[in-house]
C-alpha cells in the first residue's frame, strides 16, 4: 500500500492531468485536495480528449472511486455541468463513484460576480483570476460566514446563514455598482440545486480513513502549481489556497502519515497564465515555439500561456517546500529540434548572486536569470517510451534538471497520449 500525492512544481499546467489519470490506474481511491473549478486537466485516452475542471482524473477509470476534499470550493452547477458533459461522452459520473465532502464551501454567482468586479477595477492589483469565484469563496471561508455543502441538507438553518453572509456581501456590492441580493431568492436558488448535488455529499474523511485502513491505494491530486500557493508562492499574484504537499493532509482530513511519496509534475521548460513575474520568461522566437509546439493555452480560460526556458531555482525551491519524492517531466518532446537549451541555475539580484526567489514582490520582478547553455537534440522524442528510445543529449538534460533541483525523475511524458509515458521509478511500488 502506497499512497502518493501529485503536486506540480511550478506555476501550474504542468500536465498533470495525463500524470494523474496515467497514475489513477494504479489507484483505488483518487482524492482532490485544493482548488476549485479555474484548474483545468485535459486527459486523452484512445483519442478521445476529456477536459476536467473540478472532478478527479479518476473519474474516467471504472471502478475507482475519486472524492472531492474538504480543501476544495465547489460551485454546485459548474460540478452538475462538469457531470453532465462527461455523460455525454460516455462516463457515467453518480455517488457510486464520485463523493463531496460535506463540509466544502461553495461558490456561489455572488463570487463569480465579485471576482470579475474585482479584476475589471481600476483600482488595486490585477491578479489575472479565471473569474470563476475562487479567492471570494475562500476569503467567505475564512471569514466563518461561507455556505457549505451540507448547509443544503438543512433549510430551517440555511436562511439565517444566508442573510449573514450578505451582511458582507450587499456593503461590497453597493460599492461596486452591483445589485444587492435577496436572501429569499438566493435561498431559493440553493434550494432548488440541493436535491441534485446532495446525493453527491458524504463523510469523505471517514472513507478516506477507511481505505488507508484497508491497504488501498490513495492518489492525492493537487490543483495549480507549488509557486501559486498563497503562502509559498509569488504573492500576490497566486490562487487563493496551500498548492503545497502538505495540503493533501488538511485538505482531505487525513494526517501526514498517510502521504508515502510525492510526485512533483515538472514541465522540461516554464510557463505561466495571467500576471505575476515570471524570470526566465522569453518574449522573442524562442517563447514563441515553446508556446505553438507545446499548444499552450489554459484548459479553463483558452488563455495563452506565458512560456520561457526551464527555471531549475523555482523548481527545487518547490521541491523543498513539498519534500518532493520524484518528478515527472513533462512535454520534453516540445524542445525537440533546439540546437540549443538554457537553464537558470541562480538569479542575480542587484549585483549579487542567489539560488533562491526571494518573496517580495519587488525583488522578484528585479531577479534576472543566469543561463547554463546545454546542446540540443535534433532526433524526436516525441512517443518515447523507454530510456533507450531518448537521445543522449535529451538524457543528458533530463540529468542535469536531476541534479539542479535535487530530485530524480521518476517518469518522463513524450506526447499527450497516456502510454507514451518512460517509467523510471513506479511511486506507488516503492
């Protein structure tokens, strides 16, 4: 029994979705931890392309039962549509394979609505959200005046929760030109989503304690990237939960003890969506091709992705900060045909030199990348699918990154498809 938390190491869309559903078949239980429906997997299986926002990878696997954590926010419809689509395609989602903690908090339109207020200001710090409600259905967390999942079971209750939380909400509305709302008709609302999500809530620690009991194999899938946690991460341009290793315990209400490894998904250069610094981004032909050959653009939003070489500073901060096991790297087939590949190994930072992002914003707009200079391969990668199959320059990086970050690489992607995928080290066999 093994039981492996998947965490990506950089800023998100590091192809952790392939890894995961690669991984889930390996698993009996697969458990989201963190994050809302802005994070986007896009899983191809057989040629068919599955694009999940809030469900489990799991849940394109038959008989895998994949849970959604009390980590998670979850906005009723945008999970029943997520359903729904997938049915259209064939998988059958119902509470036989899919359970909710009961205790999430949702996301209400009243979030969605605050979220793009906030980003269509003139005033403050754009963020560069997905405009889904997910930092405002976490700062309501926090402030102890969210609705959660299991409030819906309880109508008697659920009005007096409602008209506290819009004592909040209506101030900021007025002052931001929005329409204040009823509590009657957001009750209403709720009421009338309750009899279809709620077949969907359960104690999903106590399955989850059950199943580590019982020596099954437990897939932890984390949202995002380590360097947009909101403790860790370029602040204040990070989602609004831990992205962290240590998140899978709290977000899925089991303890540190049951995380036996951690998988950091690493893609072989970097990318970023919406603002934030980004050091080794690369604004001319090169950022260019990494972007067309590696179709970069948000599963979520369509968003182009920002794209620059490989950032091995970031990413073994990222593994410290999640006692990362191993890595997979991701999308190596994408620097195939560079006579060239740089990676940052330090920063400079006013004259001086660092092996660390440092956390002020300031400083970390101001840190420029210094480049080691490997050779390229000119042979395809792409479909690889032993060691054997690589070239020895594309080995030889994939070394480097091993050293630079101080993690191994435990498997390598070379395409989309799921088989295409090198087994270095199996996590879930120790």
């Amino acid at each position: 029994m093994t039981n492996v938390v998947v965490i990506g190491s950089q800023w998100g869309d590091e192809g952790k979705g392939k890894i995961v559903d690669w991984l889930s078949e390996r698993a009996d239980v697969i458990a989201r931890f963190q994050g809302g429906h802005n994070a986007g997997h896009t899983l191809v299986i057989d040629g068919v392309s599955y694009k999940l926002s809030l469900l489990p990878s799991g849940v394109v696997r038959p008989g895998k039962m994949s849970v959604i954590g009390n980590g998670v926010v979850v906005d009723p419809n945008a999970l029943l549509d997520e359903i729904e689509r997938l049915a259209e395609q064939g998988i059958a989602v119902s509470p036989n394979n899919l359970q909710v903690a009961e205790t999430v908090a949702l996301i209400l339109p009243l979030h969605r609505e605050l979220d793009i207020a906030r980003e269509a200001s003139d005033s403050g710090t754009r963020i560069g959200t997905t405009g889904r409600g997910i930092g405002p259905a976490y700062e309501d967390k926090v402030g102890r005046r969210a609705i959660r999942l299991m409030d819906l079971a309880e109508p008697q209750t659920l009005l007096p929760r409602v008209v506290h939380l819009l004592a909040h909400h209506n101030p900021m509305r007025r002052g931001l030109d929005l329409a204040e709302i009823d509590p009657s008709a957001l009750v209403n609302d709720l009421a009338a989503v309750a009899p279809r999500i709620l077949p969907f809530a359960g104690p999903t620690r106590l399955l989850l304690g059950d199943a580590w009991r019982d020596g099954k194999d437990i897939l932890f899938e984390g949202a995002q990237g380590v360097m947009l946690d909101v403790d860790h991460g370029t602040y204040p341009f990070v989602t609004s939960s831990n992205t962290v290793a240590g998140q899978a315990a709290t977000g899925s209400g089991l303890g540190p003890a049951a995380v036996d490894y951690v998988l950091g998904i690493t893609k072989a250069y970097t990318t970023r969506v919406g603002e934030g610094p980004f050091p080794t981004e690369d604004h001319g032909d090169v950022g260019a091709r990494l972007g067309e050959r590696g179709h970069e653009f948000g599963t979520v939003t369509g968003r182009q992705r920002r794209c620059g070489w490989f950032d091995a500073v970031m990413v073994r901060q990222a593994v410290e900060m999640s006692g990362v096991n191993g890595i997979a790297l991701t999308k190596l087939d994408v620097l195939d045909g560079l006579e060239t590949i740089q990676i940052a190994v330090r920063y400079r930072l006013d004259g001086r030199e660092i092996d660390y992002l440092p956390p002020g914003g300031g400083e970390q707009a101001r840190v420029e990348p210094i480049y080691e200079t490997m050779a390229g391969w000119q042979d395809s990668t792409r479909g690889a699918r032993s060691l054997d199959e690589l070239p020895e320059q594309a080995i030889q990086y994939v070394r480097r990154i091993e050293a630079l970050i101080g993690a191994p690489a435990a498997l390598l992607s070379t395409s989309p498809e799921r088989e295409d995928t090198i087994l270095v080290h199996d996590p879930f066999r120790g």
